[in-house]
C-alpha cells in the first residue's frame, strides 16, 4: 500500500533562507569585489596559482552551499527552530570568515603579497574552513536526515584532515598543495549533487 507524500510547508523553507541567503550573498560579494580590487591595483598586488586556487574554492563553496540548500525545503515545517535556523547559519558565517581572512584591504601605500597571506592567517583561514566541513556533515544529517554512514562522509574526513594540515603547516607552498586536493574533492564531489532543481 503506497502512503502518499507528506504535505510540506515550503513557507518554513523560504522564512529561514532569507538569512541564509543574505549571509551567502554578502560572501559571493566579498569575494567577487576583492577580486576586482585586486585586478584594479595589479601594479601593487602580487598573487599566486596557491591564492587564486583558494579564491575560485571559496567561490565555489559560497555558490555549492546555496545550491544543496534547495533540498533543505524537504526539511518538515516543526523541525525548524530558532536553534536549527541559527546553526543553519554557522556554515556560511564561517566561509565569510574565512573569505574575510584571506581577501584583505589593500593598503594605501606599498605592496600585498597575497601568496604570503598564509604565513600570517593560515591557520585561522583552515580553522574556519575545517568548521564549514564539520557543519556540512552535522547539518546532512540533523536537518537532512541523511545517515552517519554516508560515502559523503569519507570525502569530508579527507578534507578535514588536509585542512587539518594547513592549521599546523601554514606556507604558501602547502596551502597551494592542499589547495588542488580540495579542489579536486569538491569537483569530484559535485556529481552527488543534483545538478537541477525539483
């Protein structure tokens, strides 16, 4: 005997989005504009291939985190509560955070080395990013439901341990390394992602 689908109230999913969706929107933006800051001040700003790879990832994740939000709408009405909506947003608080970190003003005077940005945030940047994995994982499975057991699981722990790398071991030359790896997890990773709505 088939039971049909529950009735879902998908007014509960816009309400919390709205600042789920701010919080994203104001990273996208941080990212994008330090970007342009950077091009308009070339003469003065130096950035690596490690850099740009942690920019284009935290793009990325700023866009990802929006998408798989959309299957957040299947979440029952009850279970959204100010606890839920407020650990909703740890996530995309600590990617601007991280965004934060490594997108700095450029000075009014003299030059940036954006490549050595690592040896002096490193470790906060990697923490913040360490949290927005961890979140992911505790969010799949208390608001999505999904298992612990999960092949998702395995890629998060693999990042979680590179990240880890990069708290203890903040250069240029390892964020660069650890940089491509996570890239390649989260490209890897997109696959699992439905790449339309409905």
């Amino acid at each position: 005997m088939n039971t049909p689908p529950p009735t879902l109230d998908i007014s509960a999913f816009k309400h919390v989005m709205v600042p789920f969706g701010v919080v994203i929107g104001m990273g996208l933006a941080f990212v994008v504009g330090g970007a342009s800051r950077y091009l308009s001040e070339r003469k003065r700003v130096r950035v690596s291939w490690e850099y740009m790879v942690w920019v284009a990832i935290l793009f990325l994740w700023f866009v990802l985190l929006w998408w798989i939000a959309w299957g957040l709408r299947l979440v029952p009405a009850d279970k959204w509560t100010f606890s839920a909506l407020m650990f909703l947003l740890i996530g995309p608080a600590l990617l601007y955070m991280a965004s934060s970190l490594i997108l700095p003003a450029v000075p009014a005077e003299g030059e940036l080395d954006l490549g050595e940005r690592f040896s002096e945030v490193g470790r906060p940047f990697f923490l913040c990013l360490a949290g927005v994995v961890m979140w992911l994982g505790v969010s799949e499975i208390w608001l999505g439901g999904e298992p612990f057991a999960s092949p998702k699981r395995l890629n998060q722990m693999i990042g979680l341990a590179l990240l880890a790398v990069g708290v203890v071991r903040p250069t240029k030359r390892v964020a660069g390394v650890i940089g491509v790896l996570v890239l390649a997890i989260i490209v890897g990773a997109t696959h699992t992602i439905r790449s339309k709505l409905g």
